[in-house]
C-alpha cells in the first residue's frame, strides 16, 4: 500500500500540550492507568466542543434545520433530504429545528436538563410535520423519529428532575403524528418503503422506485419502538415486513445488494459491502435482538454476519463483493465502515473490532480525519470523495472498545480525534466540514448528526456517568433507547446455553462458537478447557495438535469463518481443494 503524506501540519502538538496540561495539574492515574485530570480536561475539551458547535446553531440557524458556520447562516436540511417545496409551505415556517431534535439527547449526556426542557417546550408549542416536503424516509426516520422517540423516553425517565407539568408526552405525539405520515410509503406490492414521501401528500405521482438496503431495512429500532410506546402495531408491522422481504431476496451465500426495486422487489446493485448504502442494515439487525429480544433478528444477524467475515474481510480489511458470487468488487475503505468495530465489540468480538479500528487509526493519523473513500488497491485517495463531513462511527467504535476493555489507548485515540476537529475544523461560527482532506478546504456545512453522534460519542468516552446503571442501546443517529424486559419477547438471561457439546477429554474445547450459543466470546473463553476463544465465530479443531481423521475433527477458521477441514495428511486447515 502506498503511502500518501499529508502536508499540513499535525494536531499532535495540541494533543501533546493535553497531556502536558494534565501532568502539570498533578492528577492522579485512573485505575486504567489514565490520569483522572487528563480524562476530566478531556471531558470539558469534548464539552466547550459541543457549546461552541450548539450556541452558534442557536444563534445563527435556529429554527432552521442546520448551520452553515462559514457564513453564520442556516440551511433547511429537508431540503437537501427531499427538495422541500417551498411555494406550497406555509408562510410562518422556518423549518423543522432538525438540530436542535438531534441535539436533545446529547444535553441530556452532557448533564443541562435546563436548556433539554427549553428545546421539549419549543417543539412541543412550534413543530409540525403538516407541510409539503419531500423528505427521505431513511433520514427523518432515524434523525427525527429517532430523536424525538429517544428524548421523550429520556424526559419520562427524567421527570423528577423537570419542572412539574412540564412534559405531557409533547414529543411522543408528534413521533406518532410523523410516524403516521410514513406508513404510505409501505404502501408497496413488496412491502418495501419507497425512498422518498410527502410528508402532506404522500407518495407522489412517478416517485422513483429505488432504494437502497438501509432506507428499507434500519427501521425497525425506531418505528419499533413507537409501536411499543402507542400500542399501535401498525409502524413496527410495516417495518418488520420490509426487512423480512428484504432478507428473503439475500443470495444464497447469506449476501444482500446495495439497492433494489420496491415494486419488482429485484436488486439493482449487486456489489456490496459494510459501508454506505447498506451498514445500518447489520446494525439494526444485532440491536433489534437486544432490544426486542425476538430470535428473528438473531437468526438474520447470525448468517449476515458470518457471510460478512467470510466474504467481504481481507485481513484487518473489508472490500466490497458481488452478492451472488462472493468476488471482490470494490478494494476500498470508506468512512461509514468505521462503524463495524462497534458492532463487533457490542457482539463481544473485541480482538477482530480492534485489528479493523487500528488501520482506521492509521489512515486517520495519516490524513489528520478520515476521507470518505480511501482505495486500498492503490493507496490513495477516491479521485473525488475526498471529504470528511464531522463523521461519528469512528469516535463511535472507539467508545465501544474502550467500554469493552478499559484500554487507555482508547483515550489517547480519542485525544487525537478531538484534537483534529479542534485543529481543523473548528471555526468561529461552528465546525464546519473538511471538503478535501488532502487540503483541509472547508466547507460551509455543520452536520446535525456532529452534535446527536460525534460530540456524544467523545463526551462518553472519557465521562460514562450517563450510562451507570442504566442499560441502553444506541440508535445509528447516536440517539438512547432503553432496554426494556416488557419490551422483549423472552429475557436475553435465557440465553444462557444449557446444551454445550463437549468433546471426550476434559482438556478439549467446547465444540460450539459463541455466536451459535448466542452468548460474548468470554463465555466461551471461561467455559473452554484449554483453548481461548479467538473471535465470535471461532470453534477450535478437536485436538490442539490440529490433527484429525475426519473433518469432524476441525473447528471453523477465527478469521474467514469458514470450515476447516481434514487433508490427506490427516491436519486440519483451509485447504485449496483442486477438481
């Protein structure tokens, strides 16, 4: 792989003056290992972020959607989601506060129920959805619909400390009022959502009829949800048939396209990968399990996310394939895969989540941000994504993994991603997106998701107080939604396997991966005699001399998780079999 220097100065010097900060401060060292200093100048770091970010919305874009920090203006983002009609609005309308939905959660995090309350009492008195917008269903779902579902569940949960009569269930109507906006869009001989919707009308006259793998199968979290909340099964009924349509045209190497059809229901595009078009999609599937509790979700997940090690991973790599044959297609990385740590170190997969999160790492240190599209084939740079709109899966994954194994590494990881933002993108106006990573040209956009993902993720990493002896999920728009035991169909504890098959001899390994026992790799490592687990698919050979008499005798491979199998020679391995 060829290397291609950045030629601007790095932010490691603002790191260094963080580090120096906290020796200075005299602080203790964590029982991680981490200065408590270090980790609260951090914290206040990740803070004064989020405020500069927050208040210039605030100032400058509120009631809008989003700001442009450069010019200290404002865009109407569903606009950019939906070419919003702005002849047929209503004279008074000054968007949706998309920002300010996004951001309700993260105040919450951050500690400030004052101004949470501030925004609850807005939106309650000024929101509506009563207009002529053409919107994107996949974005106002998990942006708006996510966010509004999270905060009420957050002001019930926090009501003791709001004023009383404050909250009356404002924002659970307006999700039921937006949530019955989108059921037209399922209104489809598939079952599968079309892309785009009126949010007055409904779907318009020659609406385009191609999606793509996450607008029709991430949905189930939220409008989930919403069912639960309502009692009306109606939203999660239709979200739930799109995904079972849509995992029922998967290939028959458990592989599913990038787009397709909502009325033919046939794929369009065949290549595929963990990145855009399609990672929220095995996102969705592992937290509607741990949400919902219902086998279903598992069942999709398990094959999903054995055909994607199998396929898709080149080392510490994932490319992109076609689904009906396996081969490679695309060699490139692209920022949206940053997610796929997180979602490894949520299964308990942490040594595979942290080979992936180190060559994002790298690449990161390399350009000071992650571009959107980086070819592993040659080294470079895409040709013309070049950009690097304030991304949160990176920071995301880099939460998880330190959640999972109280690495200080994390922390200084994070040290470097708060230091780049800092460095690169911060402005007087706000942050404003990287245009073109190899020149650091910014451009006029400060994403609502910089404030609901980026900001919270950062903020967690270095203060968890939000999360102690609570037990949430998050959404793929970084928003909480509690995990509820009247919310599942059976409890998650009843997992725990009763039926291990051992092999004869007491210093065997179990015979079983972790991810067919539904249970972390840990379990495994505790229960096995011998033989550390090595990934969730992993299943070690019978005899630790790796020799066998059958293909009984192998386990299945850690990395590829594919079968091994025994050679004439009587050894296990992933052997070229030649016709």
């Amino acid at each position: 792989m060829r290397s291609l220097e950045p030629s601007l100065p790095s932010p490691a010097r603002l790191v260094a003056a963080a580090v120096l900060l906290a020796a200075l401060t005299g602080g203790a060292v964590g029982v991680d290992g981490y200065g408590r200093a270090r980790r609260l100048h951090m914290k206040n770091k990740v803070q004064e972020m989020f405020y500069h970010a927050y208040d210039n919305y605030m100032t400058y874009a509120f009631p809008h959607d989003e700001l442009k920090p450069l010019t200290k203006s404002f865009t109407d983002s569903l606009s950019e989601l939906g070419n919003l009609n702005l002849e047929h609005l209503p004279q008074d309308y000054n968007g949706s506060a998309l920002t300010l939905v996004e951001s309700l959660s993260s105040l919450v995090v951050l500690g400030n129920l004052t101004e949470f309350e501030r925004g609850i009492l807005w939106l309650s008195e000024n929101m509506t959805f009563d207009v002529d917008a053409r919107i994107n269903l996949f974005e106002c779902n998990i942006r708006l619909l996510g966010g509004l579902i999270s905060s009420h569940l957050l002001a019930k949960d926090y009501s003791s400390q709001l004023k009383d009569g404050l909250y009356q269930d404002q924002l659970l109507h307006l999700a039921e009022n937006l949530g019955n906006r989108f059921l037209p869009a399922f209104e489809t001989p598939t079952g599968l959502p079309y892309a785009w919707i009126n949010l007055k009308y409904g779907v318009l006259e020659n609406e385009t009829t191609e999606t793509s793998t996450s607008g029709c199968g991430s949905l189930i979290l939220e409008m989930g949800v919403l069912s639960r909340l309502t009692g009306d099964s109606r939203y999660e009924a239709a979200a739930l048939r799109a995904l079972r349509k849509l995992w029922s045209m998967r290939s028959s190497l458990n592989l599913v396209g990038t787009t397709l059809d909502v009325l033919t229901g046939k794929w369009i595009e065949y290549s595929s990968g963990i990145g855009a078009g399609v990672d929220s999609f095995y996102e969705y599937l592992i937290k509607a399990y741990i949400l919902f509790g219902s086998d279903e979700y598992w069942d999709m997940f398990h094959s999903a996310y054995l055909a994607v090690q199998k396929y898709f991973r080149h080392g510490p790599w994932y490319h992109e394939a076609d689904m009906r044959t396996g081969e490679a297609t695309h060699w490139q990385l692209t920022s949206l895969q940053a997610f796929w740590p997180g979602l490894q170190t949520l299964l308990g997969d942490v040594a595979a989540a942290n080979l992936s999160h180190r060559e994002f790492y790298n690449v990161w240190q390399k350009f000071g941000v992650l571009p959107e599209r980086y070819l592993l084939d040659y080294g470079i740079l895409h040709p013309t994504e070049k950009y690097y709109p304030l991304r949160p899966e990176f920071a995301e994954s880099t939460f998880y993994l330190y959640q999972a194994t109280k690495d200080p590494w994390y922390l200084e990881v994070g040290e470097t991603i708060i230091g780049s933002l800092n460095y690169y993108t911060k402005v007087d106006g706000g942050f404003a997106s990287v245009r073109d990573v190899s020149t650091m040209k910014l451009e006029d956009h400060q994403h609502s998701f910089f404030l609901s993902e980026t900001c919270k993720y950062l903020f967690l990493l270095y203060d968890d107080s939000f999360l102690r002896n609570k037990n949430y999920i998050f959404t793929t728009e970084g928003h909480p939604l509690p995990i509820r035991s009247a919310w599942h169909e059976k409890f998650l504890a009843a997992h725990v396997p009763t039926n291990w098959t051992f092999v004869k001899g007491e210093s065997q390994p179990i015979r079983v991966s972790a991810l067919s026992s539904q249970v972390c790799p840990e379990t495994i490592f505790q229960k096995s005699v011998g033989s550390p687990w090595e990934s969730a698919c992993h299943v070690p050979d019978v005899y630790v001399s790796h020799r066998c008499r059958t293909d009984d005798d192998c386990g299945i491979e850690a990395v590829t998780c594919k079968k091994r199998t025994c050679s004439m020679a009587g050894y296990c391995g992933l052997w070229l079999v030649i016709y």
